[in-house]
C-alpha cells in the first residue's frame, strides 16, 4: 500500500494522538525466493485489512540490503508508524534499531526470522523442527544407501538465526545416519554462490564423492541441480520454501523433496499481532509460546508446524492447501510428468 496522504503534519499529527493506523511491513529481499512478493506480502495485506477495514500497510523490501531495510525501518518511525512486523535480512544487525523503536513507543514483530533487540512478538516455524525434517527427508531419499552416503551441505546465510536453526536440526539427524559430511559451506541464500559452492565441491571430491546435497532453501537447490546436471551427476537434492519451480522439480524428479511452511497462517498470525498490538489489545491467544534471542528472553512467539513435500505427497499438501492449483504446476514442459504422478 501506498503512504497515506503527503502532509507531513497530518502524519505527525496522527501519531502523536494515537490514532495513527499503519503498520509497517519490512520483508528482506527477492532474489532468492519469490515467496515474499508472491504470498507473504499480499496474504500479510488482505488479513490486516480484514481484521482493521481502515488500516494501512507501509511495505518496502530490502533487496538483500541491510543498510537499505535500515533506512526503511527509519523512514517507518519517521511517519510515525507504531507497529513494524520485521522480516530481517540480517537478524544481527537490528538489536540498536529494535531498541531505539521501543523507545519510541514502537512495537516490533519479528517475522520469519528472529530480531535481536526487544521485539514485541515472534511469529514463525520451529525452524530448528525444519532443519530435522530436511535432514530426515535426504535419509529417506538416499533409503538403503544412507549409511555409506557422504553428503555436501549448502547452508543458508550465516547472518540469518534461521539459517543456524535449519543447519543444526540436519546434523542432528545426518550426524548419525550418512557416512559423513564431506563439504559444508553457505551458499548465502544466493543461488549463484550456491552454484558456485557445489562446483567447488565437485572439483574438490569428485563427480562420485558425494551421493547427496542438502540446500538450505530452493532457490539455492535450483542452482546446485543446474550444476549437477551440467557435469552428469544425479544424486538426491533438498531444499526449502516449496516454490511453485522447486515442485515442478520435485514432479520431474529432479528434486527430491522441499519443505513446506504455509504462508498464509504465518502471514495471518502476523497480521493479527499487529492490529492486536496497534489496538493496544493482549496478544497471548495468538502467541502462545515463549522463545530467546540473542539479546531478550521470553518473547512471546506463534510458532508454526512445517511440512516435507515429495512427489508423492503434493495432492495432499500445497494442492490442498490451494496454494497452487494442479494447473500451475502442470504446464506443457511438465505435463507428462504431472500424469505419471497423478495430478492430472
């Protein structure tokens, strides 16, 4: 949504009696996944102005700048928003940004990702639950071969918490279920360093040293398979975020499963966490768990089941759910495909 109104003084105005009804949204980038723009972004709106008719959302993306999602959440305080849902590209960086918020007046949500600094609300998956089930999807994919398997693990950005969550729950069950990790490095959360990274593993291992990749997100796992492919290789390949590409790849075989965080609950708890704390309402019938940050304890935090998505299971799951219609996966370069897996 756009800013409301250009006088300066009537923004200033509004904030200052508490009557100021926007609230900002902040999401990181989108070049690595198209779920920002396509689902979060737009379920995040529809909710918010289903629950608070006159209600306005102030949205900027960062385009994987931290500098640059800086200075929206500046401008955001300038206009005298009182509500922020926060989706840091660099959860680090905005302990100093939180605080100075809070001491505004400034409730922040931490979406996605968990913010450093005193954040009102969490709102996100058990993202460590995530990493468990990628890692048990690959062991599920690899089967009988699992145990003399050696692995290469492309993580997700250092700088994102939820990167270190997905990486500990895998090893937690790879560690003791494939051979052993060969090569580990982060991708970034960049498909052209992801595609970069596994080049170098093959050159270092070999086009057999390594019988599966684990990708922290699909964005990434996209390029790995591109690379792969390009050098004859063919192992299982992971991801994240169950992008409409990385089903369609799951439906040629090319990827062997993604995992599935349903958008809208997410975007919804958000939304409702927002109003709720914009109308100065108690938020413990939507966040009903507790969770630590780096810097704070004990906030209060929504956190969501996710799901693993095969082949076998996309009827069931993001068919269901409608987040994609049996249509849009199945187009031509994938339409016999869809009919041996029984979509269509």
């Amino acid at each position: 949504m756009a800013a409301c109104g250009k006088a300066g003084s009537d923004k200033k105005d509004d904030a200052a009696s508490g009557n100021n009804k926007s609230i900002g949204l902040l999401l990181p980038e989108n070049a690595s996944s198209t779920r920002y723009e396509s689902f979060d972004k737009p379920f995040i709106e529809a909710k918010v102005h289903e629950l608070c008719a006159d209600c306005k959302v102030e949205y900027s993306n960062a385009e994987g700048s931290a500098s640059k999602q800086k200075q929206q959440f500046d401008t955001l305080i300038a206009q005298g928003v009182k509500v922020i849902i926060l989706d840091a590209f660099d959860a680090k960086a905005t302990q100093s940004w939180v605080k100075e918020a809070a001491d505004k007046g400034v409730k922040v949500i931490a979406y996605d990702r968990l913010a450093t600094g005193p954040v009102s609300a969490y709102v996100s998956f058990d993202n460590e639950k995530v990493g468990e089930l990628q890692g048990q999807a690959l062991v599920e994919a690899l089967g009988a071969k699992a145990a003399d398997a050696n692995v290469v693990m492309i993580n997700g950005d250092d700088a994102d918490p939820n990167a270190g969550k997905f990486k500990a729950g895998a090893h937690k069950v790879l560690d003791g279920k494939v051979k052993k990790i060969v090569y580990e490095q982060s991708g970034e959360w960049k498909p052209t360093v992801a595609g970069q990274k596994i080049g170098a593993a093959i050159s270092s291992l070999g086009k057999d040293g390594f019988q599966a990749v684990y990708s922290a997100n699909d964005g990434m796992a996209g390029a790995i398979i591109t690379q792969l492919k390009s050098q004859g290789i063919n192992v299982p390949v992971g991801g994240q975020d169950a992008g409409l590409d990385a089903i369609q790849r799951l439906v040629s075989g090319d990827q062997a499963y993604t995992i599935y965080k349903a958008y809208k609950p997410l975007a919804d708890g958000a939304a409702e966490l927002a109003v709720d704390l914009l109308q100065g309402k108690d938020i413990k019938s939507v966040a009903t768990s507790t969770i630590d940050s780096d810097t704070d304890k004990g906030i209060p935090a929504t956190l969501l089941e996710p799901k693993v998505v095969t082949k076998a299971n996309i009827k069931d799951t993001v068919i269901a759910d409608k987040l994609y219609k049996a249509s849009d996966i199945c187009t031509a370069d994938f339409a016999a495909a869809c009919t041996a897996a029984g979509l269509q």
